[in-house]
C-alpha cells in the first residue's frame, strides 16, 4: 500500500453502534416491571423455542442467544420468557437510523441494532467523531429509550471490536497510534471469520492472540493457512480497507423452520418441502430483476442440534431437486430431524454484491 492510501485510510473516522440487549431493552422500555429482572425474549420452551436475546441479568446465569428456552430455564428456573414483537424491534430500529441520517449518508446496517457509520467528512460536533458517537448514543436514549454501544477507530474491523469493550452503554475510541496496543492481547477469535475451527487450528500453532500473529511473516501466514491466512494476518495488524457500503446487495435468499416435533423420518422431511418453497417464492418476487439464481440449498439440522447444509446448481428451487437434496442430507445422519430451511444463492447482475446472507424463521 502506499503511503498516501495509507495515510487516507487512517483519517477515516468510523462509528460502530451497537444496541444493548436490544430486543430485551425495547421490552423493559415498554414494560418499566421488568426492569432489574432476568428475561429474554424468546420461543416457549414447551414449543422447542431458542433465546433470541437475553438481558445482563439473565446473562449472569450463562443464558445466551440461540439457546433452547427450555434449557435458558434450567440453568435460571426465576427467568422470564417473553414472546418477540418484530414490529416494535423494526420501529426501534427505524428511529436509530432516522437519528444517524443526520450526520452520514454513509451507514452500513448490519442487523436491526447495529451499524457502521463513516462520519469522515461530518462537520457536526465541530468534526469530532467521538463527539458525535455520545451525541448519538444520548439521543438514541431520549428518543428510542434504549441504550447504545459506540466504538470510534480509523476502520471497520477496530470499530467493531471497540463497540463492545465498555458495554453496557458506553463507548471506545482507538486512534490510529493507539492500535498497536489495542490489538496486542486480543483474541484471534475476535477475528471476523475465525470460528471455533480456525481457533483451533491457529492453537495448535501457538497463535492465541494478534500478538501471536505478528511473529510470523504475510508469506509464512499464507503458506499456513492459505488466502485465509491473508485476512487473518492483515486484520490482526489493524488493517482493514473496506468502506462503509451503504447499499447492499444480497447474495442469498432463504427460509427456515423449526417444527414443534421432531420429523422422524425422511418422508415426514420431504413433506414439509413444498410449504418451504411457496415461501422461499414469495421472498424472490420481493428481489428486483437485477438478480439470477445460482444455486439451491437445503438445511437439516438433527434432533441433536447438529446439523448440515447441501447445494445444487439450478435455476430455481425446484420440488423434485429440493426432495433429492433432502434426502441426501439425511441420509447423512438417519435421526430425526427439529428443523429444515431451503434457500437460493444469487448471483448481483449489478456486480456490486454485499454480503446479506440470512435465514428467515417461517413459523
């Protein structure tokens, strides 16, 4: 890179706000009794529901997103379960975005409670970022009712990172001289794209932090663990060039549905195919026509929550391919089965593809 890129680069200032508990917080703005308590907002454990987001006092109790409910309530038998309200979580999120219009046109939504902002080039707040980072977060507070995150850095991935460091309701600044420091104890696992696998294979090396990762050279990183490893190598050094993309594009579409009794055999599976896929058909004639399908893809997950994922080329999800990849994912592990989705990869005709990958629950 050289050096007058580098140095634009790090004169960008980046805003990453993250909500608070965000579900659990528009409940306890609603409802000011359940404030103090441990609640999240879930499915009925009765009905197989998972977490979807729980408050820092269910928290404590080791309650986390994505957590059957039945087992959120043994491990904190006092939590309170609350049914989602997706229009109310949509109308919280819609005045989060009206308040950060006013400072960029440039917002990168990631989810309904948090986005990157770039307020480069904002002259409010005398151009501060970290003025308009606690400008936002209080007015957010007055006028949504909830609490925000904020973290201030030169780029995206540092942004991010920094949102959560003084969580609940505060926020981070890391200059361009200060990510050096900041980044020497952090986890590798804090690197987007590092799951439990890459982790663990990074481990086995002895490379346990960014620190880690700056013994090595891009070269020896790349020979190790690939193209990978360049992304790994470069976010670890505090390099991070992508711009705040206020328009996205998706690159997948699909459906999902955990059903209230496990499927016991392949043909119960088959037979929830075609509701799927008039589904997944109404979600496709919401795209504009600047889209081509590029693949199928069926989901399975078991009745022990593992679970797998199978791909066609096709134009279309078509009854007898879906059925075809149905039966090819179960046979891979013959057991009952809590939850099937279908989905089509896509292809951006525009060839200005963001990445929005999502499933949808159906039920």
């Amino acid at each position: 890179m050289n050096s007058e890129l580098s140095t634009k680069l790090s004169q960008r200032k980046i805003i990453h706000i993250d909500a608070d508990c965000f579900y659990a917080a528009v409940e306890v703005r609603d409802n000011p009794a359940l404030k103090g308590l441990p609640i999240a907002v879930g499915g009925s454990a009765d009905r197989r529901g998972v977490i979807a987001t729980a408050s820092y006092e269910a928290r404590k109790f080791g309650i986390h997103s994505a957590m059957a409910s039945a087992t959120a309530l043994k491990r904190c038998p006092q939590l309170i379960l609350v049914p989602g309200r997706m229009a109310a979580y949509r109308e919280a999120s819609r005045q989060m975005r009206n308040i950060f219009s006013e400072y960029t046109d440039l917002i990168e939504p990631l989810s309904l409670d948090e986005a990157f902002l770039d307020v480069t080039n904002c002259g409010r707040c005398k151009g501060s970022a970290t003025l308009i980072a606690s400008e936002i977060r209080q007015r957010i507070a007055d006028t949504v009712g909830i609490s925000v995150s904020a973290g201030i850095a030169p780029n995206k991935f540092i942004a991010k990172v920094a949102s959560d460091w003084h969580k609940p309701n505060g926020q981070c600044v890391v200059t361009p001289e200060q990510i050096g420091v900041f980044l020497e104890n952090l986890p590798v696992k804090k690197i987007w794209g590092v799951g439990k696998v890459t982790a663990a294979r990074l481990e086995k090396q002895g490379i346990k932090s960014c620190t880690d990762v700056r013994h090595y050279s891009l070269f020896e990183f790349v020979q190790m663990f690939g193209k990978f490893g360049n992304h790994i190598y470069k976010l670890a050094h505090g390099e991070d060039n992508r711009p705040v993309v206020s328009k996205w594009r998706r690159k997948s579409m699909s459906v999902e549905n955990t059903y209230e009794q496990d499927l016991p055999d392949l043909v119960s599976c088959i037979e929830k195919i075609p509701a799927l896929i008039a589904e997944l058909k109404k979600r496709i004639e919401s795209l504009d026509t600047n889209y081509s399908i590029q693949n199928s893809f069926l989901k399975m997950k078991f009745s022990d929550f593992t679970q797998t994922t199978i791909e066609r080329q096709n134009s279309k999800p078509d009854l007898v391919d879906l059925s075809s990849l149905c039966r090819e994912a179960w046979l891979r592990k013959k057991s009952s089965v809590r939850l099937l989705g279908i989905g089509v990869k896509l292809n951006d005709l525009t060839k200005n593809s963001g990445q929005l990958d999502l499933f949808i629950d159906s039920d």
